[in-house]
C-alpha cells in the first residue's frame, strides 16, 4: 500500500490518499472520523490488513497523480535522524574514512517539503548538492529496542534527499564547529510522495537508489552497500533516545553527489519505494 498526504488544491485542506493504481489516487477523506490526514496514525489505529481492506474498498472520484499537491508523508514528525558515512564510496568521494559506529546528525522538521515542491537555498549558500536515501518512517513509540526487533519499529519507508549546502559545511567542518544549518535550511529535507507500507518493501537491503539531475543519472548503488544495516542503526538510535511516530530515519547516502544549478530538477528514486521529484532554486539566483 501507497500512502500519501495530498491537497486537492494549493489552498485546500490536507487529505490522506492511497494509490488505486500509478497515476492514480483514491482520496480516504471521512472514511472514518477517527482517520484524519496522519498515515502513520491510520496504520496504528486500523493496522495494515484492516486499512488495507478499507482501501480497497473505497469508492469515490479517482485523483490524478499529476493534478494534486503533495504534503510530506508524515503529519507529525518530531526529528529527522540522518546518518553520514554509511557507504563506503560516498566516504572516499569525499576522502574521508567510515567511521567504526554509526554518525548521527539531525534535521529539524521545518526542513520537510513534499513531491514536486522547490527546494530553495538561502542567499547565503552558493554550493548545494544532493543526497538521494532510503527513509525509514518510525511507526510506534520506541527506546531501547534490540537490533533483532528492528523491524517493530518500522511503519513504512520513504525517498529522502538529504539537500546540503555544501559550501557552508565544509566552512564550518574547517572551523570545526558543528554544521546543522547547512543541512537544516527550509525545504532541504524533500520526502515522499509516498509512504510505502512494509509489505511492499519485503527486503530494505535490496533496494536500487539513483539520482537524476535533468536526465543525467548522478547516484546509482544498491542499499545493500550500506556500512551499518537498518537493525543496527534502528538499535543504536533508540540506545538512550525515544523515537517518536512520524519521525525518520535518513540511512545516508551514496556516491556521486554533485553541485546543483538554479533550475535544476531532480529525480530521487527507490527502488519499491517512489520517485521524489523537486526543482532547485537559488535566491542569490
């Protein structure tokens, strides 16, 4: 199951949405009062049989994928945990060595925007690249789980871009000062369209990853090329700290990132999962 947070117009209200077939969408809108727009909550309260079935039987208008606007793939999200270093080409692209345990750092929330939303740098940045992911979308409360119990944290997943300005992180990386901003401006967070619910992703570990820029393939590798699978980065982030429904988990990216132009479009993909498609802008453009 494909799950999404649209808007039938720019101005109109949020609705939670699954996809009937490619292109098209099935609004789920009044199907309960207890629903609302959240997917993760909706899969919580009805679980995925139950939501399935009522999916599937939903009438109503059909959607074009094309004609709506869509919402990141979360309501509520508390923290985005991003993960660097997690691919051994994408550390010696940047000359840099994995690191023996898995390197966290975080974005805030209001970095979150939706499928075919712009990315905007700031005027401050003049270098931005691109970081397609894997997302793990948390689905329940979860401190202290085990690495074999991974998978009972897990809701669905995502695509994720993890957007740099890159300039202003190795300024602050030379200082040696921490670099959040650079990763944590508005909208350097593009997720979605989708949620994709676990039983359509049956193996994470085996998943293609690329990224286009105007056709021009940039990233391409497998997610089985990751330094620390998700049971391990799943125990180690909940060691000590609460991961909250909604929130994600950014397994980090692989080699081939690559400096962004004004204009620019992107297509972030994942393999079972979706393809993410934003637009750059600069506002020193």
């Amino acid at each position: 199951m494909f799950l999404a947070r649209i808007r039938r117009t720019p101005s109109g209200p949020v609705e939670l949405a699954a996809r009937r077939a490619p292109g098209e969408l099935v609004s789920l809108a009044g199907l309960s009062p207890d629903l609302g727009d959240d997917p993760v909550a909706a899969l919580d309260t009805y679980g995925l049989d139950r939501l399935g079935e009522l999916v599937s039987g939903r009438t109503g208008p059909v959607l074009d994928e094309s004609a709506v606007v869509f919402e990141p793939p979360v309501a509520t999200c508390t923290k985005i945990c991003c993960l660097a270093l997690n691919y051994q080409e994408h550390a010696d692209e940047g000359g840099m060595e994995v690191p023996p345990e898995p390197v966290l750092f975080l974005k805030p929330p209001s970095a979150l925007v939706g499928h075919n939303q712009p990315v905007v740098a700031p005027a401050r940045t003049r270098h931005l690249e691109h970081e397609v992911e894997l997302a793990v979308v948390i689905g329940r409360v979860t401190k202290d789980l085990p690495a074999e119990r991974w998978r009972e944290a897990v809701a669905g997943y995502t695509v994720i871009n993890d957007m740099t300005a890159r300039d202003l992180q190795l300024a602050n990386i030379a200082r040696n000062v921490p670099w959040d901003q650079s990763k944590g401006f508005d909208t350097f967070a593009p997720a979605g369209p989708y949620l994709a619910t676990v039983d359509e992703v049956p193996d994470p570990q085996a998943l293609e990853l690329t990224l286009e820029v105007d056709g021009q393939v940039r990233q391409r590798a497998n997610t089985r090329q990751m330094v620390f699978g998700l049971p391990r980065l799943i125990a180690d982030l909940s060691d000590g700290m609460t991961l909250m429904p909604g929130d994600l988990i950014a397994t980090g990216t692989i080699a081939g990132i690559a400096p962004l132009k004004d204009g620019d479009t992107m297509r972030a993909t994942v393999q079972g999962v979706g393809t993410l498609v934003n637009t750059v802008k600069f506002r020193s453009a």
